[in-house]
C-alpha cells in the first residue's frame, strides 16, 4: 500500500465517523506514521513531529492513533498498564513479537513453520485471516543475566 492509498482510508474512515475536523493535522500523523520502521511509542512520535516543527497537540497525536487502528493503518500493542506501542500494519513482513515484561524490549520474529501452522488452522476451520501475530511475553535474556 502506499501514502495516498492509506490516506485515502483514513479519509474515508474519519467522513464515514464524523470526525472531518482538524483533517490536515490527522494526515500529518499519518504521515510520520509512514516514515516510521518498526515500533514506536505515541510519546515518540509526538517528539519527533514537534522537533520537525510540526504544530499539533499531544491530543491529536494520540487519538488520530486511535483513529489509525480502527481503520486497520497500525497494529497497537498493549504491554504493561501504561505502555502501548504502534506499528505501520501493512509494508512489513508478517512477523511476530517476544516482549520482556521486565524491560518492555521487543524482538521481532519471522518464522515460516508457525506461518504454514496458522494457515493450516485457517484452512482446516474454513476462516478466511486478514491478519495476525503472535506475542510471547516473557523475561529478556539480558534481564535474565542482571538478575544473577
Ligand atoms: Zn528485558
Ligand atoms: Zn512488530
């Protein structure tokens, strides 16, 4: 997918929920949003807008992610009570995450077994997936050695 075809769905989505105002600054998050790789916190990419001499509010930021979500554009992961990270939901490999409770670290991985097992489940249960991932939470190794 690229830039306009994702601004053309955030268009749609936000005429389709009422919610047309501030439209210019919405687009803007959905930018850096594109020029984001990997996971980012909202926080983040609040700072990095502002240092690029964007005017938006922290408000914005965080809602238009919301607005992000619900339109399939980011995949939002929740770990701890107040720690949730974002990721662009299409352009990437279908990968899945280990997350460290310990120190909210996040390892990517691709694995084409579980992939062929999941499409396997699909098949055998008739369902048709748009997408998925799977998240192991645990202990990183490094908090496993600051512990000894
Ligand atoms: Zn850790
Ligand atoms: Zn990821």
């Amino acid at each position: 997918m690229n830039a306009e075809a994702a601004q053309d769905i955030l268009q749609k989505h936000l005429r389709a929920s009422g919610k047309l105002r501030s439209t210019p600054s919405r687009l803007a998050v959905l930018e850096a949003v594109l020029q984001s790789q990997g996971h980012f916190d909202a926080e983040s990419l609040y700072y990095r807008m502002i240092t690029s001499g964007k005017k938006i509010s922290r408000a914005t930021v965080y809602n238009t992610l919301d607005l992000l979500q619900e339109c399939g554009l980011v995949s939002k992961y929740r770990f701890a009570e107040h720690s949730s990270r974002y990721e662009k939901a299409f352009g990437r490999p279908h990968h899945h995450h280990l997350i460290c409770l310990e120190c909210g670290d996040l390892i990517e991985f691709v694995n084409d077994r579980l992939n062929r097992i999941q499409e396997d489940v699909c098949a055998e249960k008739n369902f048709s997936p748009q997408s998925s991932s799977l998240q192991v939470f645990g202990t990183c190794a490094k908090c496993r050695k600051a512990r000894i």
